[in-house]
C-alpha cells in the first residue's frame, strides 16, 4: 500500500501554482468548477491507487470545514 506524499516535490512550485490559475483565467465559475473536476478525476487515475486517493481527499476536506 502506498501512501500520500505531501512533501514539496516541484522544482518550481511557484510555475505550476501560475499554471493553475492561468487555465482559470477567462473562465465562469461553472466552467472552473468542470476544470477542477476534471483535474481531479485525471489526476487520480494518474495515481491509481484509491486509498492514496481516500487520504488526498479527507486531508483536502479538513482544510476546508
């Protein structure tokens, strides 16, 4: 069983961070909305390991509430 890395692992962290905003730009919220979305579920089968998915999920929604 793997498990979530949560360690900085970007060279340039700061490039994808503009990357991320820049493919919202222009877009409705609805829109952005499907964006993520889409990453997200790309994302996680790039992973391909639904506990590593389960535990990027409940470690996101505790930032959240």
């Amino acid at each position: 069983m793997a498990s979530l890395v949560t360690t900085a692992r970007f060279a340039n962290p700061d490039d994808v961070y503009q990357a991320l905003i820049d493919s919202h730009r222009d877009l409705t919220p609805d829109q952005s909305a499907t964006l993520n979305a889409k990453l997200i579920l790309l994302l996680a089968n790039h992973i391909g390991d639904s506990e590593v998915v389960a535990e990027a999920l409940a470690i996101a929604r505790k930032g959240v509430l």
